[in-house]
C-alpha cells in the first residue's frame, strides 16, 4: 500500500478505518489485502460485496431461508469474468458449511476442478502521486427537494379505482421452526380482517397514510418537519373524504366496509397520493454523486495549481 495512501488512511476516524479494512478484504494494496478470515455477528448478511469469498461458515441458527440465501449470497460474487468457447462464464464456486438452504442437493464425488484464473496484469498509481487521482463521477440518484408549503391542485388528480374483489378478507398462518424456515401446516390458524372493523377509524387510517408519506417524504423536505406532519394530514384527509377515490361497489359505500378497504389498499393509495405530492411540489432537483464533487481541486491537479 502506497505511504501516502497509508498515512491517510492512518488519519482518519477508527470506525472510518474499520470500513475501509473490511470493504476492501482480499484486494491488492488496499487496507484489507491480509484479512483472510472473517468472523460476523448480525453483520455481513447482506451489502458486502468482497469477491473473492471461497469458504462460508453459519454458525448461528437460520430463522427462515431468506436469510439463508443472504448469507449464501457473500459468496456469489465472481471474481474472473472469462469466458469458454460457447461465450459463457466460466463456473466458480464456493464452500458453504452450516447454512440450511432447502434448494442445496447432496454434493456428489468427482467432477472437474475449475481452472486456475489467467494471469492478469496490475495497472497502478505511481508512488507518491495519488493526490493528483482524478475520480469519474458516478450519478446515483436524483433527489428532489420539495417546496416549504405543500399544495395539491386536486382538479389535476386522477380518481384512484379500488376494486373490492381484489384484496382477501382473511389470511391462514402457520409458525415457522427457528431451523427449518418452513410453515408447519398442522398448525395453521385463519385471521378475518373484517373482525378489526372496529378497529379502522378514519382518523386512524389518516394518521397511518400520513406517517407512510412522511417517511417517503422527510428526508426531500427542508422545512419545520411537524409543520410537514401537519400538511401531509390535511393532504390525506382531503383525498380520503373527497371524490378522488373511488369504490366501484355500492355495498363497499357503508362506513365500516369502506374502511376496510382503504386499511386494506393503504400502500396503494399512499402511492397514489405521494405521486401527485412529489409531481405538483418539487421545488429543486439535486443530482447525489459516490464521490463529493470538488471541480476546483480537480482542475488544480489537472492544470496545476493557481
């Protein structure tokens, strides 16, 4: 590893080092090149991306088969990206012990090992000149910042259709072993939604589809957040009591019934309503890079400094 990229590396924040170590396990003069094993507690499930993963380990009890293929999944990335006559990748593979994955088959004796990786050659920075490293912006996302005061001009919403022959009225569970990670039909019990009518007030349903937006929208609002918790109540309310959202069942039209149903559609019409927020409120759109974008510093490196 380069002394200058040691020395800032040596500078910054433990915790920062500590990232930078295990982002970069296994890769050529990098923070984390000598860690060859990796023991994880609740961490590593998942957005670990070291490629070179050859030996996976559980340890621990696997609650359901998701968190199974999230484990199983450190050991997915591909290292060589060759290709054989037919123009395929060629296979890779990994060593997974203890991870109860229900799609595993019983590992069969013999078959070919996989070639040895060709070699490459390692294109590097020469020593000493890394400040003058010129890093090519990549866009991740776009983000919009909404205005102080919301507003929705409702002539320009479209009515939102809910039809009541779609979502279930009831749901069948059944417990899960710890170890297993499947459902133990022999113990399956039936819940009935329209049971807990009494429970989905309007005033409840109001309050629930404003905190969905208010988590979508909080981070793109740079206002007083309690005065957005406000607007968004009012923006919902509104929607909820007007003739924006439509039914298409007269038997639906009873208070309770239709109750029922906007609990039952709420990620809908949050979706719906957080649509038109977003569309008529958008006050600025910024564009957010992986790296922070400092063209003076670049353009002193390039040129020289001024």
């Amino acid at each position: 590893m380069p002394d200058d990229k040691k020395d800032e590396l040596l500078a910054a924040k433990q915790e920062e080092q500590l990232r930078a170590i295990v982002d970069t396990v296994g890769k050529r003069d990098k923070p984390g090149k000598h860690i060859q094993n990796v023991i994880s507690v609740a961490m590593l499930s998942e957005g670990w991306d070291a490629a070179n993963v050859t030996h996976i380990m559980g340890q621990r009890a696997f609650s359901s088969q998701l968190l199974c293929e999230q484990v199983i999944g450190r050991g997915m990335r591909r290292v060589a990206f060759e290709k054989d006559a037919d123009g395929f990748f060629l296979p890779e593979y990994v060593n997974v012990f203890g991870v109860p994955l229900s799609i595993f088959l019983k590992a069969g004796e013999g078959g070919e090992a996989p070639p040895p990786p060709k070699a490459s050659k390692q294109i590097e920075v020469v020593p000493g000149r890394n400040q003058y490293e010129i890093r090519w912006l990549n866009l991740l996302r776009i983000e919009a910042v909404l205005k102080p005061t919301l507003t929705i001009d409702w002539n320009l919403v479209t009515p939102l259709t809910i039809d009541p022959v779609q979502p279930p009225i009831y749901a069948e569970i059944a417990p899960a072993p710890a170890l297993a990670g499947y459902a133990n039909l022999d113990q399956v019990s039936a819940i009935y939604l329209e049971k807990a009518a009494g429970e989905f007030r309007l005033q409840w349903l109001i309050f629930r589809a404003a905190r969905k937006l208010y988590l979508q929208n909080g981070a793109a609002f740079t206002g007083d957040k309690q005065y957005l918790a406000v607007q968004l109540i009012r923006l919902v309310e509104t929607f909820l009591t007007g003739d924006k959202l439509d039914i298409s069942s007269r038997w639906h039209q009873e208070l309770v019934r239709r109750r029922i149903l906007i609990a039952m559609n709420m990620d809908l019409i949050v979706g719906h309503v957080n649509r038109f927020v977003e569309v008529q409120n958008i006050e600025t759109l910024l564009p957010c890079f992986d790296v922070v974008f400092e063209p003076a510093k670049i353009a002193d490196a390039v040129f020289g400094a001024r």
